[in-house]
C-alpha cells in the first residue's frame, strides 16, 4: 500500500503527539518496508489557528493524497477529513477539548475555537472511517461522548524509545546534574505545566516533605511560560522557591538522563489520554508516583504507587514513602522496568499496520 500519514505535528517539540507520529513513523519502516509511507507536511511554521486546522485538515491533506495516488490516509490532528477519496483512519488521543475539566482546559478561549471543538470536530471524528485511540480509558470516553460504536474503534497504546533505558555512566550524569543545576536529591515531573497536570497539587505535597529533607529540590520540566509564572507565584506563597528548578524544554536525550538523576516522578495528573512519562520513567528504572485517574491506571499497572487527584497529603505521604524506604524503592524500580518492557513502538506499529489493512479491505466495522 501507498499509505500518507499526517506529520504536521512532529514540527513541535517532541511531546505528546509529534512524539507518537514520529516514533510511529519510524517503526513502520522499519516492521513493513514493502509498503510506502507518504509523509504529509507543511514547507512553512504557520499559526495554530481554528481556520488553519481547518484548512489543512480539510483541504490540503485530502488534495495531497489524492494527488499521489494514496491508498489509505493516517491523520493526526484534531479532525478527519469529511470528504477523501480513499479510506482514512484518525488517531484520537484524548477528549480534553470537550470534558468539564476543573480548572477549565485552555482550549476554548474564543467562540471559534469553541465551535471548533463542541461541534466540528465531534462531526467528523463520527463520520470517520476508522478511530485509533491510546488507551481503554479514551475509548470509553470516545464512546460516551461521540456515541460512536465500539466496532469502529481500535485501542492501539504507546510504546517507549529505546533511549530510555538505565543509566550507570556517573559522568554523564553529573554534568546533567551540572548542565541543569540539579539538587543531590530530587523529585521530577515531566510535561506542559498546564493545571490539569496537577502541578499545583505537587506543590502542596513538596512543602510537607522540605522540612524533614532538607536537601530535596523539585524538578519540573515542563513547556508552559504562562503557567511557569503561576507556578512560580505558588512556589513562593508556600515558601519553597529557592527548592524550585523549572528547566522548561528538555531534548529526548537529556530526558532520558533526568529520569535517571531523578529519586520518583511525580504525576499526579487530572485528565490523561495516556501519560507517556510514566512509562518513560519506568524504563529508566525510576519509582513512580501518580494519580489514580483516567488512563493512568491502566497504564501504570501494579508499578506504581497511585493517589487520588488534587490530594496533596495522599500525595506527599506517598512520595515520602518511596524517598525513605529502600525495599518499596528497589520493589518498584523492578516492577517498573517489566511494565515498561511491555509498550514499545514496534508494538504499536504492527497494531497500527493491522487497522490500516483491515481498513483497506472494508472490514472496518470489524472490532479489530
């Protein structure tokens, strides 16, 4: 098959979606060269804006498939093409745009972006051939929301890149710990510090453990400078700036290392499609301490210690027991590496492969 899959989000840092399209990408090459891959992407950076989304997704991707000739079309942005010539499969990550989250998610702040995402999207993702989602969690969100049948959705997860993995070289990482300014001992968060990640509870929970550890920083790598500022505000209301380190955007390969350094990753998160990070962290052999919502669970498996949300004593209580207690420490850095040991990419790609074929000959209303 010539199959013409949607890269237009691997133009942003390599997070959350441009790191699933990349890595998929790539693992398809490398599963079934005998098929072509037909990268979609802009020649420019353009504004994330409601009317380019709807240009692209609209209008450009299906002219691009049809004028070479593509079997089937992969998209990965917000909404399918309504009209295509060939068979296409969209991969929904998560819902967010339509939840009642609290705080309120960032992305209807106009009336177009609202209209977007109450009513244009939900129409074409029902009209859409075929859906991958991340994880059971979404599925049943898409389901519920969309009233989409069960048939013509496909729960494909994602996997973890082989750079995360143990590290044991010290010099490596001391000059992380160098390069970033890191305390001796830390707790690590990883991703856009927007409210739904929980931050905010984090901080609450990092205060009741300053004063028995004097020597532990909070690490967060996050990607938000408006919600940083927040943050920064908080840290100093509770009087635990100066343990504070925000590193912003880190590349794949200092991450790796930054799970390393790190003693636990917290992850107390409200809404997650999937939350990538905690297994990211696993596969460093790094504890994990999360919340006990959304998808995170089916994620986490038994690795993990899970809290409820917006609970920072659970939170901090939980994070004091793996700082201080060196069996659960070892018990779930073990437990960690064989559940990451079960996602990888070329997983992901030979389940993805399976709904491209299945598509291809019609069979989409199959449960694949």
């Amino acid at each position: 098959m010539r199959i013409g899959i949607d890269i237009r989000q691997t133009r942003f840092k390599p997070r959350g979606i441009g790191r699933y399209v990349a890595s998929l990408v790539n693992a398809l090459k490398r599963l079934a060269p005998e098929h072509e891959y037909l990268e979609l992407d802009l020649a420019e950076d353009l504004p994330w804006r409601v009317d380019r989304l709807l240009w692209w997704s609209q209008w450009e991707v299906p002219r691009r498939a049809w004028r070479n000739r593509v079997d089937l079309l992969h998209c990965n942005t917000f909404d399918a093409p309504l009209w295509c010539y060939c068979p296409s499969v969209i991969t929904v990550h998560d819902l967010i745009p339509l939840l009642p989250i609290d705080p309120p998610n960032p992305y209807a702040r106009t009336p177009a972006a609202r209209l977007y995402w109450t009513w244009w999207s939900p129409l074409t993702l029902r009209l859409a051939k075929h859906i991958v989602t991340v994880s059971e969690y979404s599925k049943q969100d898409i389901m519920r929301l969309l009233h989409i049948p069960e048939t013509r959705i496909s729960v494909v997860p994602h996997g973890v890149d082989a750079r995360f993995c143990p590290v044991s070289d010290l010099d490596r990482l001391q000059a992380l710990r160098s390069r970033y300014y890191l305390p001796s001992r830390f707790i690590l968060f990883v991703s856009a510090t927007e409210p739904r990640k929980g931050v905010d509870t984090l901080l609450e929970a990092f205060v009741q453990l300053v004063r028995p550890m004097p020597e532990l920083g909070l690490v967060i790598a996050g990607d938000s400078k408006r919600a940083s500022a927040a943050l920064l505000a908080q840290a100093t209301d509770l009087g635990v700036r100066e343990r504070l380190r925000l590193t912003s955007y880190v590349n794949d390969d200092d991450l790796s290392l930054l799970y390393n350094a790190a003693d636990v990753l917290a992850f107390p998160s409200r809404y997650e499609g999937f939350g990538l990070p905690v297994l990211e962290a696993m596969a460093c052999g790094t504890p994990v301490v999360c919340s006990n919502a959304t998808s995170l669970p089916e994620v986490a498996g038994h690795a993990a210690l899970l809290v409820p949300p917006n609970d920072p004593e659970a939170l901090a209580a939980a994070l004091k027991q793996v700082l201080t207690d060196e069996t659960l420490y070892q018990a779930l850095r073990e437990k960690g590496l064989k559940r990451a040991a079960q996602f990888s990419w070329e997983e992901t790609a030979r389940k993805t492969l399976a709904v491209y074929e299945k598509v291809a000959q019609g069979a989409c209303t199959q449960n694949l």
